[in-house]
C-alpha cells in the first residue's frame, strides 16, 4: 500500500484524545465564565458629570434615600433628583466649591445635568420599583452598599437567572417595611419572619411565568 | 462468471433464487461499476440536475435571509393557522428520511440481502432530507438567532426548555436520529473510502479519502471491528426508525385539537414515513441506476422489493385513515366528527381527495407483478406517492387548524410566494448534497455487494447447474 501520510500523523489521534476534553473544557469554561452578566456588567461605573459622593451623602451625612429618589415608592422608576433639589442643601452650603459649578449652572440655565444611568434593564424586560418596595425589597438587596460608593457601581448582575433567585424565593430578601432603605439591614443573619409581620397585609407572590416581566 | 440473466424477479421457492447480481459479479466488476460514476467525466444530465439544484439553493439562501430580516409574517400563517407549510414541510422531509434507517438496520438485522445495493444511497438521502427537515423548524421559532434556546443549555437567564412539550422532544428524537444516521452511514463507509483511497490519482483525493478511511487496510481485525461496530449501530437505529416519526406525531397528538388528538398517530405516522422513504427510494435510484449503468446491481429484484413495501405501507396508511374516521363518528364527539367531515367535504377537500387519490390508490397498482417491474410505472407512482405524502402533512395540519372552536376565527390559508419559494429551495439543498454525493462517493455499499455474490460464499464442491448455490447441511 502506497504511504500518503507522513509518519507523525500517526500521533495526530492520541493528540486529539488527549487535547480536545481539555480544550472543550476550557472553552466551556470561558463562555460559562466570560459572557455572564456577573463578570460583563458587576462593576460597571461610569464618570458623572459631577462629583457626587453617594459615600457622603448617605452613608457620613445619613440622608434617606427617598429624600432625592422621591417616587421609588409609587412608580416605576426611582426619579433622578432634578437640580432643584441639589439646591435646597447647596443653595446655603459650599456655595462657592468648585465641584458644584456644574450644578449651580444647571440651577441658573435650566438645563438639567446630564447623569449617566448605572442600573439599565433592556426594554423587553418590565421592572417597577414601587411592587417592590411594597413587597419589602430593600434598595440594598439590589443596589449594594450604595452608602459606602462615592461613585456608583452595579453590585449585582441584574440577569435573569438573579431576578428569578428572588422570585423563585423571596423570603430571605424581604425585611419589614420600615427598614427597606436601611443600609445595614443584615439580609443573611436577621429574625425577621415574614408571614408574622403584622404589618403585611398578603403574602409575597412573584410572578415566574414568562409574561411577568416581559409584557 | 459472465451469467446473462437480465431478469431476476422470477424466482421459485423450490428452485432457489435468481441471484441478486447480475451480469459481471466479480468482486473486481462490482468495484469497477460503482467507482466509475465518479472516475469518468459527470454525465450531462447529472449537470443539469446538480444547476437546477444550485438555483433552487440560491432561492432558499435569498428566502432564508428576507425570512430571518423580516420575520415568519412573510408566510401565509393567520390566526387560526398558525402551523402552516412550515411544518408540513418539515415532517415531510423527516417522513422521507425513514427508509434511509429502515433499509440499512432493520433489513441489516433481518438478514434481507439485497438491501446492500440501495442501502449507501438510501442512507444518504436519509441525512441529507434530515438536513432538510432541520432548515423548517429552525426557521420557524422567527428569532433564528436564539433557536439554541431550543436545547436545554445551562444559562444566564435560567430558563429551560419545557420537558412537558412535545416539541422539545422532537429537538431530541431529530438530533439524535440525524447524529446515529450519520454514524452509521460513515461507518459503512469507511470500506469503500479505503477503495477510493487506493483507486484515486490526484494527491488531494488520495488524503482526503485517505484520512477519512481512517487508515483502512481490510486486515482480519479491521473486518472483525467493523462488523461488530455495525451491527451494534443497526441496533441503536432499529428503534430510531420508530421512535423519530412516533415523537412527530406527538406534536400533534399530544394537543387537543379535534383532528390532531388521536392515538392512531404514532402507528399511522410512522407507516406514512417509511411510505413517503421508499417513494423517495425509487425516484432516486430509477434516475441513478440508469444514469450510471447500475441496472445489474440495483436489479428489477430490488425495484420490486421496494414497490412491495410501498404496497404495504401504502394500505397500512389508507387503513389509517379509516380507522380516524371510524373514530370520529364511534367516538361520538361532535367537534371531532366535524373535523372529519370538513376535512373531507370542506374548504380543502380538493387537498383531502388529492392525499387519498395518491396515497391510497396510486400504490394499489403494485398488487400487478407488471406494474412493480416496470420502471416507468415505477417511476410515476412513486412521484404521486411524494406528492400525496406531502398532502397528507397538509391536510392533517391545515384542515384540522383553519376551523378550531370558535366558528368567529376560522380562516383560510392561503400560501405567499415566500412558503412556496421555501418548499423549493429545500429541494435545492437536497439535490445539490445528493449530486455531490454521487460524485464524490460511492453510491452502493461496494464491500456489502461483494458479501452477496457467490464468490464470497466459497465452497468445496461445484454450484448447482439450476441456479442454486449449492447449499446443503455440512457440505461446508
């Protein structure tokens, strides 16, 4: 029989048997590991256009969160405070820091200042922030540790697969209604029952089914 | 051994069988006719089916691409049809991949000999109408690009497939028949690529054959694998030739609508699969044995054989339809019994009485011995036979969605150019791979061939002058 092969393909085989797992293994670990949410989208922090310090303003100074996210608790989005509200503090404090010029322009022009989002869901996915407050979610449970930022980050994911952990059992991330914009609530160690909470008038039902979300 | 018989339909009980190869049975002849087809220069008609076929490719490409930019709207699909040809098209082209499987594990594990010379090319047309079929419901999801979320892959969005769906498991009951008859197919091949390797010129043909026979040298070991890696291949198959059709069915069955809700399905699905197959079988290798002079190795023998079991199915399929009619009247369900009746006297009673001309009457010809040796006649029913199994998927989807319960959806369908231009690019696709096929390897089982001539059953004593082979207990 004539020879069409070169001597080292007959190596090729055991090369192939002893290099595909491997490669197969390492490739499923990069998609698994790179194209998640987790790792493409934690940690996204965009530039604002103005120094403003979360850390500051409510973790040292101890604000609450709704004093400038005023409609979290009746609509949909958590409002981004027009400049005027900036102003009720700045009109009388650091009145003069450099930091704040963009917002003292903003005040005098009425051109409102251009914040970059953090948190976006896609379009096809219907999110209110009010059934959630009302069902007991604090902002931390989503958000992080937004009093410890002096830039906000994304903390979670915000997939899929992290709305449904909740939706599937959301027990252990409700807290009673007075603590939702309390920074320290401990989510994991609490004594915090739920279905004793005299408080609540029904029981914590998330939707699983696909239309829930996408309407 | 130069025996003229051009005839070896006649056979006698008593006597003993015409032998299965005619004309030059050499171990040689049989090598020398079947890689001739791709040794000589293609023959003209095989260029011009091979054209037709690229144009019919192109036509699918450019409905493909204006489906995937636009969206399933661009079909006849309307309220109350929203399975339109689509689907029908894809249990037709899954239906025709049956004989494939049928002929190469059932027939192998029946020891039916003469499966050896028609079983490479039904193997072939088997893959390549699985291709087929794949195209139609993986277009039909309408976003193509996430047609992945078909398989239950562990992802970001923690969805699953619903087990409970008919529908998920036909994605399993269609991969794993198309990834075993892919198997079995190259597995019964890699004999006859060592052939290729060792016959061919050029440097490529010699390392591509060459690397896919898999350093092939005929050895007694090699053959000892082989047989065993074959044999148990059929056996993994032979279930496959019923489960695939039976979990079509389901698609339908398992849903409650009147016309679609019926237990014959499985059974009936799958006789009208192995139907529809050896239809195909015949249009196929009618052209193919008369184009690449093979007549003496696809004999009127095995012509006839196929006509027989068309025969079979074909009144296993008209007994079907009766037995859903029966049904449908000794059931005594109103909403079924008008199906029934409006599938047979409705709006598409053209399309019912269309199926049943083909399906039912068309095959009873073949109760004549001279309408299942004569290749003309041969030919002609087994086109009807194509056409009434594809009217049968239409009349079992269509007529049964277009009236559901409330008489205020009813609707007609009515295909747009784009289902049509679909329908015939997939041809395209099938002719194109079959043609390549042919060129490219070869189109009957050369080393299984040579396992049924008389040279291979050697024996001590001289044959028979009657045509025997000289078989008797202990003559070995």
């Amino acid at each position: 029989m004539a020879v069409i092969f070169p001597k080292w393909t007959n190596r090729v085989p055991m090369v192939l048997a002893a290099g595909m797992p491997v490669v197969t293994v390492a490739l499923i670990f990069l998609i698994w590991y790179t194209w998640s949410p987790r790792y493409t989208d934690v940690g996204y922090q965009p530039e604002q256009p103005v120094p403003f310090s979360h850390a500051l303003h409510a973790g040292n100074l101890g604000m609450d969160c709704r004093y400038c996210h005023n409609t979290v608790e009746q609509g949909p989005h958590a409002a981004i405070p027009p400049t005027s509200t900036c102003m009720n503090c700045h009109a009388q404090v650091q009145t003069e820091s450099p930091r704040l010029e963009t917002v003292r322009q903003s005040a005098e022009t009425g051109e409102p200042i251009p914040w970059v989002r953090v948190h976006l869901l896609p379009d096809y996915a219907y999110f209110d922030h009010s059934v959630h407050l009302a069902a007991g979610v604090g902002c931390s449970s989503c958000h992080g540790r937004v009093d410890r930022m002096v830039e906000v980050r994304q903390a979670e994911p915000l997939s899929m697969r992290w709305c449904l952990d909740c939706h599937r059992d959301p027990e252990p991330n409700l807290r009673p209604h007075d603590q939702i914009t309390n920074m320290d609530w401990d989510v994991a160690n609490n004594d915090y029952n739920p279905s004793e909470d005299p408080h609540r008038t029904r029981d914590v039902n998330p939707p699983q089914h696909c239309s829930g979300c996408h309407r | 051994m130069a025996v003229t018989i051009t005839d070896n339909s006649n056979f006698d009980p008593v006597d003993g069988r015409a032998p299965l190869i005619l004309g030059d049975d050499s171990f040689a002849g049989i090598t020398q006719a079947v890689a001739r087809p791709m040794e000589d220069p293609a023959p003209t008609a095989l260029k011009v089916v091979f054209g037709i076929g690229l144009m019919l490719l192109g036509l699918l490409g450019v409905s493909l691409a204006y489906l995937i930019y636009k969206g399933t709207g661009i079909w006849g699909l309307n309220n109350p049809v929203g399975w339109g040809w689509a689907i029908v098209n894809f249990v037709f082209w899954v239906g025709i991949g049956h004989a494939g499987t049928l002929i190469s594990a059932i027939l192998f594990l029946f020891r039916q000999k003469w499966r050896t010379s028609i079983n490479r090319a039904a193997e072939a047309m088997t893959i390549f109408a699985v291709m087929c079929a794949l195209i139609f419901p993986g277009v039909h999801v309408g976003r193509v690009w996430v047609a992945y979320w078909l398989l239950p892959l562990p992802n970001q969005m923690a969805m699953w497939p619903n087990f409970r769906s008919p529908l998920l498991w036909d994605v399993f009951a269609v991969s794993i028949y198309g990834t075993v008859s892919i198997l079995f197919w190259y597995t019964g091949l890699i004999p006859d690529l060592a052939t290729m390797r060792d016959r061919s010129k050029g440097a490529l043909a010699k390392k591509l054959y060459g690397l896919f026979a898999l350093g092939w040298r005929g050895s007694n070991r090699h053959w000892q694998n082989y047989e065993r890696a074959y044999l148990i291949l059929a056996g993994l198959s032979t279930p496959l030739v019923l489960s695939v059709h039976t979990i079509v069915s389901f698609d339908f069955a398992v849903s409650q609508l009147p016309g679609w809700h019926t237990t014959i399905f499985p059974p009936y699905f799958v006789a009208g699969a192995i139907f529809s197959g050896f239809a195909m079988v015949l249009t196929l290798m009618i052209p193919v044995r008369s184009l690449f002079n093979l007549q003496h190795i696809i004999t009127t023998r095995h012509l006839e054989n196929t006509a027989k079991i068309i025969l079979l199915t074909g009144s296993l399929v008209g007994y079907a339809y009766a037995m859903e009619f029966f049904i449908a009247w000794y059931g005594g369900n109103a909403y079924e019994s008008y199906a029934f009746v409006n599938r047979m006297f409705g709006p598409y009673a053209w399309a019912y009485w269309t199926m049943v001309s083909c399906n039912v009457i068309t095959p009873q010809i073949f109760w004549f011995k001279k309408a299942r040796t004569n290749v003309y006649i041969l030919f002609v029913a087994s086109i009807f036979v194509n056409i009434g199994m594809w009217f049968e998927r239409f009349v079992i989807t269509v007529t049964s969605l277009h009236r559901d319960f409330l008489p205020s959806s009813w609707d007609y369908f009515h295909p747009t150019f784009w289902d049509v231009s679909t329908f015939l690019g997939s041809f395209g696709l099938f002719l194109v791979m079959f043609c390549l096929f042919l060129r490219f390897l070869p189109a009957v089982a050369i080393a299984e061939v040579k396992a049924v001539t008389p040279a291979a059953d050697p024996h001590h004593h001289p044959h028979a002058e009657n045509g025997d082979d000289g078989h008797d207990e202990g003559g070995h």
